[in-house]
C-alpha cells in the first residue's frame, strides 16, 4: 500500500489582498467577494476537501501573501490510486509541496514562436520584453526576484532596512515598488549583455580582418558594429500575426500570446485593439480570469473588463492601448504610441482596427 497526503482542513489567515488567485485555482473552495476571501462553506467539510486537496495546494502556492493555510492527514492508498496527485504538509516548502502534488502551476500563455524576417527594417517578430519578463516572474513567485534582492553597500540606511524586509511585511505600495525595480535592473542586465556582445564581436571581427588581410571587405560590417546605433532601444513595433486569427475570436475575447511582449490583444464587436498590459494604479500585471471576464491586478486588486475599462479598486484609468496597424497582411502593434480612453483617444485612427 501507498501512502498519499489529504487536506483535512484549510483556512484563510489576514492579510488577504483579494485578488482572486486562489478562486482562480480551487472556485469550489474559495470565494472572493468585494473586499473579502471566504472559504466556501461546502469546503469546510473534510469530505469535501479531501478530493480537492490538489487544487487546496495549488491555491495556496498562487497566493501572494501566502495567507491560505492547510493541514493533511497521511492515508493509506492502493499503489495506482498514490499515482494520482495529492496534498503536501502545510508547513512543506513550495518546492515540496509540488514535488507531492505536481499540478502543473499556472503561468501566462507562451509567446508564439517569432516568425522569421529577411528584412532587418522589418517590425519585430516578438521578442519577449526583459522587463516585462521580468514583472511576470516577481509577481507570480511569492515576491520572485523581488524578495532575494540583494542590498547594495552605497545605500542608505533607511533604504537597506526597506529592501532587507521580508515582502509579507509590507505594505502593498512597497512589495510593488520591490517589482518595479526588480524589472528595471532585469532591463538593464540585458542592455548591458547585449552591449557586451556587441563589443566582443566587433573585437572579434576586426581581429580577423587584419589576420586575412581583408579589411576592405569586411570594412562595413565592421564599421556597422562600431557605430552607435547598436545601442538604440529595440524596435517598439511587434508582429502579432495574421489578421485571420482575430477575425476568428468572438466579441470580448482576450488573446494572450502576446503577453510577454507587454500586449493583450482584444476583439470588440467591430474592431481589434492593442491593450498595454501594465496596470494603470502603479504598475503591476494584471492576470486575465477568463471565467470572470475580467482582468485584476495581484497588487491591489484593480479590476478591468475586457475592453480594458476599470470597474473596481484602486486604479483611476483605463489600460492603455497601443498603436496597432496592418502591414503586408500582418497585424503590427507600436508599443510606442499609447492611446488612452479618458483623453477620447480610443477613437482616434492607429487606436484600433475595425474588422
Ligand atoms: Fe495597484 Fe494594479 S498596481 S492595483
């Protein structure tokens, strides 16, 4: 006989943000109401719990202040019943808890794969932005990069006790800025990388001209690595595909795949648009709940419907939009134009596509 972990009882501590992950991960257990989260009274009997202890762990793992709380009890099982995921100890660490339950997490839709361009002036097929990359892990991690931060020496002191403090201690304002900044030095990492292979290259090349004697012909390629522009920002225009599969999404749908590179693509009744992903209160990401046709923000639970309009919490705007435009039968978006409702600009042409 095999032994397997079962939730006997689960409880919410203080310190609930409502921000609806854990409804998201177990709907028959917890309920998020305006300001609250309850545990739905069904799920405080054991027998209804037992069943549903993967999704128990799961919800846990997603909270971002770690409030959701546990017990288990080790029953004994037939060994192909233990093949079937189970509960882990509420006081197991996250990588444990999944090792026992291996429920596969929750994560944003990957990007599609970029399509490939013989022209260099040519939009960009998609690469995932690092500071957005960079928002998406600290805020669905339990504080992710944010929480390991180390200090710097050079601070001061009231900053290096801020930056020291466990995330679950502060305030809300605080565990964002710790994300933001977690996604600024994530960019910066990777200019300085890419600055690093340019200059390598440029070494590299220029070494080998001199060694065959052919620095005529290798002349512009080297001079085109020593210029300057190498180190211009990246091309704010992404390809996101096809108009077709746009055409095919209902009224109020909400594409994903196109998240990491900071896009939400929506369809209204008669149009496609580009919605910036970046929660307008103080710049978190919020996550789309399909079944809630919303989207709410983890930090301090703006809601948006799809359209991108806020209809509750602390946000005082709408999402943005972007620039978005058809160019040799593909759909680009120029996430360097914002368009943005409470100025009337979301009926200005390059704010959408009508359909
Ligand atoms: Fe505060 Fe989104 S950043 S609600």
């Amino acid at each position: 006989m095999a032994k397997k972990e079962l939730i006997t009882k689960v409880w919410i501590e203080e310190g609930c943000i409502v921000c609806d992950a854990c409804e998201t991960a177990a709907p028959d257990v917890f309920e998020v109401t305006e300001d609250s989260c309850i545990i739905r009274p069904d799920a405080l009997n054991v027998e209804f719990a037992k069943p549903r202890s993967v999704e128990i762990v799961d919800a846990a793992e997603e909270c971002p202040v770690d409030v959701i709380k546990f017990e288990s009890e080790t029953v004994e099982v037939a060994d192909d019943a233990a093949a079937e995921p189970a509960a882990a100890s509420a006081d197991a660490p996250v990588a444990e808890a999944k090792k026992t339950a291996p429920a596969e997490p929750k994560k944003a839709t990957p990007a599609k794969a970029p399509a490939a361009s013989s022209k260099s002036k040519a939009p960009s097929a998609g690469e995932p932005d690092p500071s957005i990359q960079a928002l998406l892990e600290a805020a669905t991690s339990r504080g992710g990069h944010a929480g390991i931060m180390k200090n710097a020496d050079d601070m001061p002191a009231s900053t290096q006790d801020w930056k020291a403090a466990d995330p679950k201690s502060l305030p809300p304002d605080a565990r964002q800025a710790k994300v933001v900044e977690a996604a600024q030095k994530a960019k910066k990492q990777s200019e300085l990388h890419r600055r690093d292979f340019v200059s390598n290259s440029a070494l590299a090349i220029g070494w080998t001209a001199f060694g065959v004697g052919t620095g005529i012909s290798v002349g512009p390629a080297f001079g085109r690595f020593m210029m300057p522009n190498v180190l211009e920002e990246p091309d704010p225009r992404i390809r996101v595909g096809k108009m077709d599969k746009y055409l095919e999404m209902v009224p109020g749908g909400v594409n994903e795949d196109y998240k990491p590179q900071g896009i939400w693509m929506i369809r209204e009744e008669d149009r496609i648009a580009a919605l910036n992903i970046i929660c307008t209160h103080l710049g978190c990401i919020p996550n789309w709940l399909p079944n809630d046709r919303k989207f709410k923000c983890p930090c301090h639970g703006s809601g948006y419907y799809p359209d991108g309009i806020n209809f509750e919490g602390p946000t005082p705007r709408p999402l943005e939009r972007f620039r978005i435009a058809i160019k040799d039968g593909i759909v680009v978006v120029d996430k360097s134009k914002k368009y943005q409702y409470e100025l009337g600009q979301w009926d200005q042409p390059g704010s959408f596509i009508l359909v």
